[in-house]
C-alpha cells in the first residue's frame, strides 16, 4: 500500500533534522553510475531553473517515531551521486570559507548538517550498502571532506572505483565552471558561483513515495517502469501541429500535417533520444534566419526565440515556429530531416558521404551533425561541392578522434562551437575552399581543440578506462589501414547486439590476477602484479582486437594466442590482423613489450590523427 506521494526540494529530502537517514539494502547493485550520468545530471540542474525535477525515489519507513529511517528501494543511483555532488560543493566552498560574506556563511554548516545524521551508523544522512567496499569508499570520501570523524578503511584502488571518481568529476567540473564562466578564479566569483550552483542543486525537486512493504514497493516499482509511455516534447510538438492544422487558413489539410510529420519521424528513426536531438540541432544550426520574423521593434532580441535550443526550451520554441507559418515549417524541417537520415545513417541510399559519415558515427560525433546539415543545407550558396563537404567529415572524425581520447573541450561545449562556426559563416559569408578554411581556424583554436602535447600524454595514459568507444575506433582503423580489398574485414560487424570483434587486453584487465600471469608479467611477485596491473593494463600498448569470445580474457598468453574457434579459425592472436602480427610472433608478454608497443602506436597515431594548426 502506498503510504504517500509527495514533491519535495532536495533540501526538504536531506532535511536538516540530523535523527533519520536513507539506508541502501545490501542485496542491491553497488554503486554504478559513471560519467554521462554524472554529466546529466550536473548539466540538467546547472543549465535549468531552480525547481528542476531529477526523478523519484521508493522507499519504506522503518525504525521508530524516536530513530527513523528509510529503506530505499528505488533511486540509490541519485541519492549517492547527489551526495557526491553536495560534498564537492562542500569541499570547495570549505576552501573559500574566508571570502564568503555574514550572510551566507551559515551556509557551510548547513550543507553539512544536511548530509550527516547523529542516528546513522555511518554517521550520514545516507548509508550505502556494503558490497565491493561501497559504503567503506562513500565514508573513506566523507572523512577526507571533512564531513565525518570515525575512521573508515580506504581499500586499495579505492581511486578507481565509481565513488571516488564520481566525487573527482563533480570537483573538477566546478573548478572548470568557475574558471570559464567566472573568468577569474578570486574570492568573490568563486563563491557566488557556488552558492548558485548549491542553490540550485538544493532546491532540484524530487518525488519521494513511501510504501509499506517491499511486495509493494517492487509492484510499485514495476508498474513505474515498465507501463505506459510518457508524453514527450515531441508527441507535444504533434499535437501543437495538428491543432494549428484545424485553424490553418493554407492549403495544408490535417491529413497533410500528419503525413508530413511521419515522413519526418521516418527520417529520424524511432529512437526517442536521435529525434529529440535532431529539433535541438535543427535550430541551433538554422536559428539565424529562424529567429528573423520574430524580431520586431517591440522585441529587439537577437535570438528572441533563445540563444540555444536545449531540451527546457525545446517545446517553446518550436509552438512558436509552428504557431508562425505552418507550411514554411514544414517544408524545411522535411528537406532537413531528409539530410539528417543521411547523417544518422537512417537512409540506406548509397551517398558520397556514407562511409566518411560511419567513421564519424564510430567516433561518436554526434555533435558535429549540426554544422554539417548547415553545410549539406546551403551548399549551393557556400559554392562547395560534394567532395568538399566528404572533406569536412574527414576533418570532424579526425577531430573528434582527438577531442574523444582527450575529452578536451568539454561536451558541454561542443554546440558553442558548431554554432560559433555556423554563425562566423553567416557573417562572413565565405564560399569554396574558404569554407574550410574558417572551419579550421575555429577548431583548431587552443579553446577548442586539444594540443599536440595534449593527445599524446592522453594516448599515453590509460586511454582505454578513459574512453573505451574512441580507443575501440582507433585500433580498428589501424588495423584497416593495413587491409587491402582482398584481406578486407569488417570489424564494426555485430551479432546478437555484440561486436564479432573485440577489444582484447594482453594482459588481462580483472583484479583477480591468474597465476599464470604472476609469474609471467611479474615473476611471481604478486604485490608487484599488481602494481603492473594499476599501471599498464589499460596503456594502448597492452590492447589489441579479436574475435569475441567471454572466455579468452584470463587465459595464458599462449592460450590467447593460439585460441580458435569450435570451427577451427585462429580467434585470438593469430587472426591474421596485421596489428596481432607482431604479438602473435612472441612466447610471452612484459611490461617493456607493453612500453615498446604503446610508443610505437602513439607515434604511429599521432601522424595519423595531426590536426591543421596544432
């Protein structure tokens, strides 16, 4: 039975009463959020208005009117990282203690009583569970914040695990906030962007339901998830169609609305999120000449619909496009749509650009399609041909190979920079070869792309934990680059929603390191394995491709080696890829292996990948 639904800030969740706490069962998952989450969630309360609803949470009352507490059956995922978040605000505001003002300084004892609870056994507001050293890492972090006192044991490779690192990404994305959007990094413009920053994050809405037992709480949990289907912007953006349809004064029938907005969602696939993000790039991409009938000498704005569509936004601006000339808006979103499904792939037509555009799709370059439907769009104005435009993909995927293995620039700031290209062609109106020359100025700038220096250090690093989508891309196209049409093989093939070929540590990634492998890597030393493990396993050097097979990771390098398939072909080292070929020659694996081949691939790729300008 449910007990309540009520609304509540986050700060009324995390009341400031210290005598209950949120308790996570020890039979859930442990703490798995990584960095897109952390990055939604941070980008979705800083980028909206306060009050902005994050989610709902389960929970079941438990203890007593004197001791009470909450058992959390659903949102732990939420709770832990807006904890997380919290305490990096914490952390830094500690730093500026001194610079904050008599108003706002009780504001750092508030936001720590806020966390903590004088009836927890952990003496915080929330209690993780236990498994792989969650709760242990989650008070091991608390105390080097300075928000609880008892000791907690800091587990080796505690750094590596999800809490830790989910603390790091909150702490290194307000120092960036603060040095970008406050310019200067002093007393003052630090913590006034922090105090906003924590007040929008206290004052983020929450659902909370409270549920007597867990028969309900799982029935509850079900029915949330997987019945009914929300109504999302774009069902609303229908709706808004098809009611200006009716009082249409045009040629444009409720019949002709409605086809035209199908044919549009053809183009688009069925994927919410592609749909979603082809409106938002619709605009930022044509918001120019969009923005012309609206400006008026009542309305001066130089974007009176919005600087920049985000998903807030999103549904205003378009009742507004909508709302002012139907046919017009149908018309041209259709002839964009239409391109979009070359870029997204959806259209299976064979076009100049579709293997250039898989490259940059394997890349994930998403971004780059707002400049790019700008471009396809008003070719014939920008006097540039087919072949120029192939070029300009070229130049993205070799961008984004850098920005993905640097993760420089931010994501947040890939759609300043599109538009900051789109919008420098408006205003100098370049044709030809002068296209691409301006495109080149811009993403070549310190701003926006990363240096020389920059890719090689991150090549060098532990490139595969750091992004292992873009160090899958570039292996596979060094292992293309030495394929002819004969020995061609297509290693981006999938069976059952798996890759047929995959990313293969040499020296296994788990922690749980086989015997073999201590004697091989480390001479038996274990400790000393280990280490090696932390240092080198994720080093470009170490990684290579295969055929999949969940079996293969924890064999002896011979058995990786010489591995086949029931049907008799080499799947592990011996699969005749040309990049196996110097692998498949040895009779064991080092670390000065590992160092000699992550030298020879960085070398090798920093040629490959040289940008224009760095």
């Amino acid at each position: 039975m449910i007990q309540s639904v009520n609304k509540y800030h986050l700060y009324e969740i995390l009341s400031s009463n210290g005598n209950f706490y949120y308790v996570i069962p020890k039979y859930q998952r442990e703490y798995t959020w990584s960095y897109h989450e952390w990055e939604a969630l941070y980008d979705d309360i800083s980028e909206n208005n306060a009050g902005y609803f994050i989610g709902s949470i389960i929970c079941i009352p438990l203890g007593d009117a004197i001791k009470p507490s909450l058992e959390v059956i659903d949102g732990q995922q939420r709770l832990i990282t807006l904890s997380l978040f919290l305490a990096a605000i914490y952390t830094r505001l500690k730093e500026h203690k001194a610079d904050l003002s008599e108003e706002d300084e009780d504001e750092l004892p508030l936001l720590k009583k806020a966390l903590k609870s004088d009836d927890s056994p952990n003496e915080m507001k929330l209690v993780p569970q236990v498994q792989n050293h969650n709760r242990d890492d989650f008070d091991c972090l608390m105390n080097e914040a300075g928000l609880r006192k008892a000791p907690a044991p800091k587990h080796p490779y505690y750094p590596m695990r999800k809490i830790a690192r989910c603390y790091t990404y909150f702490l290194n994305r307000i120092d960036t906030d603060i040095d970008e959007e406050a310019k200067k990094v002093n007393g003052k413009s630090a913590v006034k962007f922090m105090l906003d920053l924590y007040d929008k994050v206290k004052q983020a809405m929450l659902v909370k339901i409270e549920v007597s037992t867990h028969s309900d709480a799982y029935m509850l949990f079900e029915s949330l998830n997987n019945r009914g289907t929300p109504l999302t912007a774009i069902d609303l953006m229908k709706n808004l169609i098809m009611e200006r349809a009716e009082s249409n004064s045009n040629n444009k029938t409720g019949d002709d609305c409605f086809n035209c907005w199908q044919t549009l969602l053809g183009y688009l696939s069925d994927d919410y999120n592609v749909q979603e993000r082809f409106f938002r790039q619709y605009y930022n991409a044509f918001k120019h000449r969009l923005n012309v009938p609206f400006q008026t000498d009542n309305n001066r704005k130089k974007d009176p619909l919005g600087a920049m569509a985000t998903r807030s936004n999103l549904l205003n601006i378009f009742e507004s496009l909508i709302k002012k000339d139907l046919s017009a808006f149908l018309e041209d979103i259709l002839t964009c749509g239409q391109i979009y499904s070359w870029l997204i792939l959806q259209d299976s037509t064979e076009t100049t650009y579709r293997k250039a555009l898989e490259d940059l799709d394997h890349i994930q370059g998403a971004p780059s399609y707002l400049l790019l439907m700008y471009l396809m769009r008003n070719k014939n104005n920008l006097g540039i041909t087919e072949g120029q435009i192939n070029e300009h993909i070229r130049l993205l995927t070799r961008y984004f190979v850098r920005r993905n293995v640097t993760d420089y620039p931010s994501t947040r700031d890939l759609t300043r920079i599109f538009m900051d290209i789109i919008s420098r062609i408006e205003d100098s109106r370049p044709t030809g070869n002068d296209v691409t020359t301006l495109i080149v100025d811009v993403l070549s700038l310190p701003a926006n792309c990363a240096s020389d220096e920059q890719f090689r250090r991150s090549l060098e690093g532990d490139v595969y934990k750091d992004n292992a989508s873009a160090t899958r891309y570039i292996l596979c196209k060094l292992a293309e680059s030495a394929m002819t049409q004969e020995t061609w093989t297509d290693l981006w093939e999938r069976s059952d929603k798996k890759f047929v070929w995959t990313i293969e540590h040499i020296f296994p990634e788990g922690e749980n390191i086989p015997p073999c492998w201590v004697n091989m890597i480390a001479g038996g030393n274990k400790d000393l394995a280990r280490k090696y493990l932390e240092e080198y396993t994720h080093k470009i050097g170490n990684l290579t491709i295969t055929g999949y097979n969940s079996t293969l990771g924890n064999k002896s390098f011979e058995e990786k080696r010489d591995r086949k398939s029931k049907d008799g072909r080499y799947i592990g080292y011996k699969n005749g890829l040309e990049i196996n070929s110097e692998i498949a020659d040895k009779n064991m694996w080092t670390v000065e292996n590992i160092k000699a081949r992550t030298t020879a691939l960085v070398d090798e790729l920093m040629k490959v990948y040289e940008f224009p300008g760095k």
